[in-house]
C-alpha cells in the first residue's frame, strides 16, 4: 500500500488494469497493490494519457471537466474570471474546472463580419489574431470592398476585422490627397516640323473611387496616355514661334481637348502647366543667334534715341547762345574751365586781363 496526499486544486486519476477506478480530489488516501495514479494540476491544461471519451464514463471525472464541442465553422472564446484566456478551434476540448470560474463565448465563423458584442481590442491578441483578417484604411484614403468577388460598398478611413474563413475577402485602396504625375521627356514635332522635347506636370485628385478602381484599370496610367497624347495634339497644332509666345495657351487648349474624358476615369484635374521645353543643339544656337541680334538691334536704337536727343539739346543751346551774349561768355568759361582741369601748370605774361590771356591760350 502507498499513501498519497491531494492538494489543493489537484486530483488524482487511480487506474487498475487500464481502467479508471476512482477519482481522488483534496484529501489523504491510500494506493493499494497493483493500483496507479495520475496526479493532475487541474490550474493547468487537461493533459491525460488515457482516451478522454473513456475517461469520461466516469461521472466523477465528467463532473470535473468542462467538455466543448466546437464545429467546424465555429471559434469558442475561453474566459477566466471574465478575463480572455484562449481560443477553441474545432474539434472537441476538455478544460479542468478547478478553482477558476470560466465562461465560453461561441461565434459563428461561416459569415465573415464580426459580432460586435466581441470586444474589438481582443482582436488584436496572438491568439484570435489567427483567425481574423485585418484591414487598415488611412485617414487620406477610401477602399472598395470585395466580397467573393462581387462589390460590397464603399470603406471609409478606419479598422476593419472579417474572420478568416472560405469567403474571398478583397479591399483596394485609393489614396484621395491631391496627386502629382510628371510627364517627361516627350518628343514632339510642332506644326512646322520643329522637334522639341518638353517636360510636363499634372496635379489631380481622384473624385469618384468606383470609377477609379472599378470601372477602369490601372487609371493613373490611363490618365498619362490621356494627357500625353492631348499635349501631343496641343502642341502639334502650334508653330514654333506660335508656342514660345504663348507657352500659356497650352493649358486650356489641353483642357478644350480632354473635356469630360477626366470624368471617366474619376479623375479631376487641379492644375496643370507646361514645365520646361528642351530645344534641339541647332535650333537652340539659332535662337541665340536671333536673341543676340535682338539685343543688339535694341541697343543700337537706345544709342541712336540718345544721339537724337543729344543734338537736339546741343541745337536748343546754340540758339539761346546766338540771342544772349552773355549765355555764350558763362559757356565759354565753362569750356575753359573743364580744360583747366587737365592743365598742370599756365604761364602767364603781359599785363592783359586773366580771361583774355586764357582764351588766348586756346583760340587761334
């Protein structure tokens, strides 16, 4: 005989030949020849040798577990003093009641939307986050929601949580904040066969998320070839010069062409704008040789304005000096005096007046 003590929280399985024979819970007991004994923490999770359905003749022992039956399309959430514990996949548990006070939640996981009575923060847990398909759609985005590939509605910004089950789940994002396409490197040739290559900015917003996503493919490339080939047209109808006089008309020709196209594709355009056309080598020495020759004729006609109007003022002065004798003495002396300017040194004679020896200086 062997004796044995129970604790607290414990029970004891005795087997003789195989069989469960009695079931022990807090208390000292004696073990008898050719018996065995499985001493099990019933705070842990059920973990018995023997067959659990043969175990479970045993009412003492059934009455100390709590048996779940979990199918196929259901989860069982386990709480232990109503806090979460663990979940239940399908197929059959056994938990040891014990001292703990469990509760079980069972879902239906056959549809994918989650019960809202399931604390949302729960999701975001190892153990159920297994079993849930998550989805974030950011505060400057909307999303189409796809269910078994037919479209559900619209999701606005927020978290979103289905159970992972057979449904086909699909969610496309659109980011709604004004966008920037550049269109660069376009080799054009313009109405007068010029060949130019220009670089060209679009800023646009989607407008319309289903047509975006649904009713068109891959839009942002659609909206390229669109206004590539708008600009294409634009400049094509334009001559050189007509295009480097007034680069501004672009845009609203661009706009005349593309009406209503934009609006297919669920697409508004905000601003758009030529930003830089590249000139060939020859055709860019040849506008700065016209350039030069611009300038040149511009400077020539300032120098001959101001010639003009120098004589002229020369010709105003030689009337008023021709009227007043006087006007012609202050100018004289005002020549001599600028000549003065440049002399080191003047040696004067005679007992004349000091003018007089000075015009003498300087007039023949």
């Amino acid at each position: 005989m062997k004796r044995v003590t129970i604790g607290t929280n414990y029970v004891g399985l005795v087997f003789k030949n195989g069989k469960l024979k009695r079931v022990l819970t807090e208390g000292n007991y004696w073990i008898v020849f050719g018996e065995t004994i499985e001493i099990h923490n019933m705070a842990l999770a059920y973990n018995a040798k023997t067959d659990l359905d043969v175990l479970l003749q045993n009412s003492d022992f059934a009455g100390l577990l709590n048996v779940i039956e979990v199918d196929d399309n259901e989860l069982v959430l386990v709480y232990s003093h109503k806090n979460f514990k663990n979940v239940l996949a399908a197929g059959r548990h056994a938990i040891w009641k014990g001292l703990s006070d469990y509760t079980f939640i069972r879902v239906n996981t056959s549809q994918i939307e989650i019960d809202a009575a399931i604390d949302k923060n729960l999701l975001e847990k190892a153990p159920l986050l297994n079993y849930i398909r998550a989805y974030k759609v950011d505060s400057f985005e909307k999303a189409l929601l796809f269910i078994d590939g037919k479209f559900e509605r619209i999701m606005e910004p927020g978290n979103y949580a289905y159970w992972k089950n057979s449904t086909a789940v699909q969610v496309f994002k659109s980011d709604m904040r004004q966008l920037n396409m550049e269109i660069t490197g376009q080799e054009i040739l313009t109405k007068d066969k010029a060949q130019l290559r220009v670089n060209f900015n679009v800023q646009y917003k989607v407008t319309d998320i289903i047509k975006a996503l649904m009713e068109n493919k891959e839009f942002d490339k659609q909206l390229y070839v669109l206004v590539q080939l708008a600009l294409r047209e634009c400049i094509g109808m334009m001559t050189f010069d007509e295009l480097m006089e007034s680069k501004e008309k672009i845009v609203g020709q661009l706009m005349t062409i593309t009406a209503g196209k934009f609006d297919v594709l669920g697409v508004k355009i905000v601003s758009c704008g030529l930003k830089d056309i590249i000139l060939p080598g020859d055709i860019r020495e040849i506008m700065n040789q016209v350039l030069v020759a611009e300038k040149r004729a511009q400077a020539n006609l300032i120098t001959r304005r101001e010639e003009t109007a120098s004589t002229r003022s020369l010709l105003n002065t030689a009337k008023l000096m021709e009227d007043n004798s006087m006007l012609y003495k202050l100018k004289e002396m005002e020549y001599v005096e600028k000549i003065a300017e440049k002399i080191n040194n003047i040696s004067l004679s005679g007992s004349g007046q000091l003018v007089d020896q000075l015009k003498q200086i300087f007039v023949k």
